[in-house]
C-alpha cells in the first residue's frame, strides 16, 4: 500500500536580488490515511511554504526540485509539481483541502458563510443548489455551529474567531477530501476554543479515514492530536518520530529548545530557556550544540531573586479600580434612546501595587481588552473610578490627562499593526519622548532611545531601519521599548506575546521580567493563556462576561481554582508530554 502523501526530496528557492534564496532543502516524509502528521517549527521554518507547494500555491518565481507523490484511491499516485492547473483544480479544495492559519482573512467577506461554503460543493460535486445549502447546514452542525440556518445567512464579520474557523473546517471538510492540511489553524484561538477544534479535527478524520498534516510552532499542542512530528528548522528537517519518542528522548537540540521554553513547564521566577541556550549557528549554517545547567539548579536560583526583589507594596496601591462599568449600546429605540447594552465590562473592581504584575485572563469577548484601555482612557467608562496616583482619571480633562499619559503605556497584541510603517524604530521611539519632553536635546534622546535598544536586545544599528525589516519578535521589543522609553510607572500588556512562536515568546517573557526588576514598573498582563498569566503575574484576575469571576495569588489561582470557569480554562491549556 502506498502512502497517502509522499514528500521526496523537495527543495524550494525564491529569486531574491537575482540570487537564489532557498527556503527548503532536501525535505522528505510521508503521510499515511488515517494518520495525523504534525510540523513543528518557528516563523520561517518552512512549515508553510511545505503545505503551499503540496497545493501549488506558491508564487510563480518560485523553484521546486524533487517530487510531491499523492496516491487519493491507494494506486501509484501522481506527482503533483507535475501536472497541469486544470487537473490540480480537480485536488485542490476536493481531493487536498487546507484549513488555513487567519481565520479572520481567510473568508470573504463580501459573501455570506453558507455562500462561500456552497460555492465549494458545486465547484467540485454534481449537485443542485437546494441539495448543496442542506449538505452546507448539515456540515455546519456537525462542526457544532450554534444555529447553523442563521450562521448560514451571516457574513463573516457577525461571527467570532471560533465561529469563523469552524466554518473554514465545514469547507475544508465539504467534498470529504483524502488529505486535510491544516495550517496553525488554532493560534488566534482561546485555549478552551483551540481544545474543541482540535477534538473536532480528530473526530472527522476517524469518521472519514483522511490523513491529516497539522502545522504549528507548539509541540505542547501536536501532542493533543498528532501520531508523527516532523521538527525543522531553517528549511530543513532537523528530527522526525512519533510523539512519544519526540518528547521523552528529543534528539536534537532544537527540538529540546522547543519542548523546554513552555512556561507551562516552569515556575515563576524561573528564567525560560530559549533556543540559544541548546545551541548556536556557523556561519556556514552548522549547528553546535551546547551543554545547559539543569532546570532544577536554574529555579532554586530565581525563585529566590524573585521572593527578595518582588514582593509588592501591600500599603500603597498605585492602581485602585472601583466599580467600574464600560458599557455598548447594541439596540436602540424608536425615539434613540437606548434599548439594550453590550456589558463589556461590568462593575469590576481591583487595585494593582506598585512593582507588581496583575494578569488577568480570559476567553475572547469577556472583557479583557476593553478593560485594560479604560484604565487608561484609550475607551471611556460608562461609569465608576479609576485613580492612578491618586487621581481620577475618568475626571480629567483632555489637557489634564494628556501630562499624566507618559506615566502609563500599553504593549498591543499586534507587532505588525502597532508600528507606523513610514517611521523609522528611532523615529517611532523618539515621538512620544519629544511630545511628554522627556530629554534636553535631540542628541540626548538619541542616546536615551539607542540605550534603552539595547536594554531590549537590540542594537544601535536597529536606530534608522523600519519596522518591515523586522522580525515579529524584534518588532515586539521595539514596542517594549517605545513604552519603556517614557519611563511610565504602569504598563498594560495586551496579549503581547499570544501571537509569538513559542522559543521567541520565551525571550519576551524573560526580557518583561528582567526590565521589571531593573525599572520597577506596575502591569496589568492580558492573556487568553493561564500558563503564560501564572508564569510572569503575581497575582490572576480571571475574567467571565465581563465580570472578575475568580481573583487570587497566581499559583493558588493555576494550582487550586474555585470556579468551574478557571478550571476549564486550566484543562484546556495543551500541556503535552512532560519530557524526561
């Protein structure tokens, strides 16, 4: 019996300056049916641009050496960088289909979600109109849409992320394809969300018997789902085995920097490994391999750094919230008066001391984000206080509050958005310092911003360029450092490592730590990931309809939670095989 899929050899290069730049070298592995392999690997890896060449989605200047074997009824099977775009139409979306990583860009959303998923039944299936809308609907509840007739006539943007992915699984899953490639098709989700689309993913490939290459830079997370793991690393393939072998004897160093740097796995206080610990790079791209000190000597150390260092001020609160309520109007009546509210945040109170970081977690549409914008007037409450230094800042003026704002920051989700693309890292850095007059000249604002660069692990070379020439991790730092530069005494970091891979999200982590300690600022911690929240927070709020719905120290918060809404947040985080 041949396998489903069959990878020999592939090898992929991008012209680049009239230069070859290769992006795969020499990869091969293979998928069985009714098997799910995993590939794991951070941004740039080549995960992707793997599962683009199997559907010849790759741009027209790219090169491709080797072969990409796909035998759909068990015969010899074809080579699928061989045949025509007409004969690949038949595969693409029928035979293969892709769940792709952006389930918010990824429908259009000119068309309602029913359309964009009958529009695939009667591309690649003899079927009538009628017969096509009741298969889409009955797709719809097998993927557990609430109200599959109603999400059927929606149009993307009434639907939420969880929603919109389940749709792109009913498409993908629409003409009951042979292989299903799904491309971190999770990493936007909550951790309860992720876990009921990775149970969903598994339940339809045994009822089906399709193969399944599931892609990501989590191997916390293939473990909930995949047989196989395949590791790369710069376009290659470092190591390959069964989850089993992978995570209790890792073989390479890179797969172990990988397995390592989940906080998860780590108490607070503990410094996270991270890939340079494992090992480093040639200049002619060997690899060597380094030696670490066990995790146990690296935790008794920090732990105690932490315990003499971090101890709030219990007397002086530098944040007290009371009562706080931001509310939406959703419905109006015939006069305009308003019908009905959106409760995003609702009658909340919490105070945040000074030196100490407050995480606060919970589901997308709790309130998380809405929150942490009106403490500091990015959105104005509906109603209640907010003193910061002992001033309310719902009472301030526009002039009043524009000299108190250099005393408090935010860190966005987002790295790519969050920076001006016309402004030089320097530039986007020195604006807000000459606004809130921080420095007596241009030169000296120069030197602050070229200090504090490499306070966050860049470099003075890093002052002129722009944030495109940037990874996302480094365009993390640099909105670090943008709110560190007004040396503010409050920081709100708003998911600001949720969309890292993990190795780089293990580097963030440790920089919020040692910049802590050294400027002794206050944080309030946005995440949807409580393993991430108890790793770097003192104390957790946890947050439910806009509610706090349990408060505590972090580790009576993760270890021993009262709600039966924390306990399901805690379940759902993918802890995967614990190594050794």
């Amino acid at each position: 019996m041949f396998p489903l899929l069959s990878i020999q050899n592939l090898s992929i290069s991008f012209s680049q300056e009239g230069k070859a730049a290769p992006a795969l070298h020499n990869i091969s592995f293979s998928v069985n049916r009714g098997e799910t392999v995993a590939i794991v690997g951070e941004s740039g890896s080549g995960k992707s641009i793997t599962s683009l060449a199997v559907l010849q989605l790759l741009p027209p200047a790219a090169y491709t050496s080797g072969k990409i074997i796909f035998s759909a009824q068990g015969e010899t099977g074809v080579d699928l960088l061989r045949i025509s775009e007409k004969e690949m139409q038949y595969v693409r979306g029928n035979k293969i289909a892709m769940i792709f990583q952006e389930p918010m860009t990824s429908l259009n959303p000119l068309y309602t979600c029913g359309n964009q998923v009958t529009e695939a039944i009667l591309l690649h299936q003899h079927i009538n109109y009628k017969s096509a809308k009741q298969k889409t609907i009955e797709l719809f509840e097998k993927v557990q849409l609430p109200d599959p007739v109603a999400v059927f006539n929606r149009f993307p943007h009434e639907i939420s992320g969880g929603q919109k992915q389940r749709v792109m699984i009913a498409m993908a899953m629409s003409c009951e394809p042979s292989l299903l490639i799904a491309d971190e098709p999770t990493t936007a989700l909550d951790v309860t969300v992720q876990q009921s689309i990775l149970r969903l993913i598994k339940e339809l490939q045994v009822e089906k018997d399709i193969g399944v290459i599931f892609i990501s830079h989590d191997l916390g997370l293939v473990a909930e789902i995949a047989d196989r793991a395949i590791v790369m690393f710069n376009g290659k393939i470092v190591e390959q085995n069964t989850i089993h072998e992978l995570f209790t004897d890792p073989r390479h160093p890179y797969t172990k920097a990988l397995l390592e740097c989940r906080p998860v796995l780590h108490a607070k206080g503990e410094r996270l490994p991270v890939v340079s610990d494992f090992m480093e790079m040639n200049e002619d791209g060997s690899i060597v391999r380094k030696e670490r000190l066990s995790s146990n000597h690296e935790k008794t150390e920090h732990i105690t750094i932490e315990a003499k260092q971090d101890t709030p001020d219990i007397a002086s609160p530098l944040v007290k919230v009371e009562n706080l309520k931001v509310w939406f109007p959703a419905e109006r009546r015939m006069r305009g008066t308003h019908k009905r509210y959106i409760k995003a945040v609702d009658d909340v109170s919490f105070d945040i001391y000074e030196g100490e970081t407050v995480g606060l977690v919970g589901e997308s549409g709790c309130g998380k984000t809405t929150l942490g914008r009106s403490l500091l007037r990015l959105i104005d409450p509906t109603s209640g206080t907010v003193h910061f230094h002992g001033q309310n800042l719902p009472d301030l003026s526009p002039t009043q509050l524009r000299h108190v704002r250099k005393d408090f920051q935010i860190i966005f989700q987002d790295p790519y958005s969050s920076l001006n693309p016309r402004l030089s890292v320097g530039n986007a850095i020195h604006e807000g310092m000459s606004i809130h007059g921080v420095g007596s000249s241009i030169k000296n604002r120069k030197d602050l911003i070229i200090n504090i660069l490499e306070k966050v692990n860049l470099s003075a070379d890093h002052y002129n360029r722009y944030p495109h020439e940037f990874s996302g991790g480094q365009r993390q730092r640099i909105g670090i450092a943008r709110a560190l530069a007004l040396n503010p005494s409050f920081i709100v970091c708003d998911e600001s490592v949720s969309a890292l891979d993990v190795s780089v999200q293990a580097q963030v982590l440790n920089l919020l730590n040692d910049l802590k300690k050294e400027f002794r600022f206050a944080a309030l911690f946005i995440s949807h990931d409580l393993s991430v929240v108890r790793y770097i927070s003192d104390r957790i709020l946890v947050m439910y309809k806009g509610k706090i719905e349990e408060a505590g120290a972090a580790e009576d918060v993760y270890n021993a939670p009262q709600s039966a809404y924390t306990k399901q947040l805690i379940a759902a985080i993918p802890k995967g095989i614990l190594p050794g």
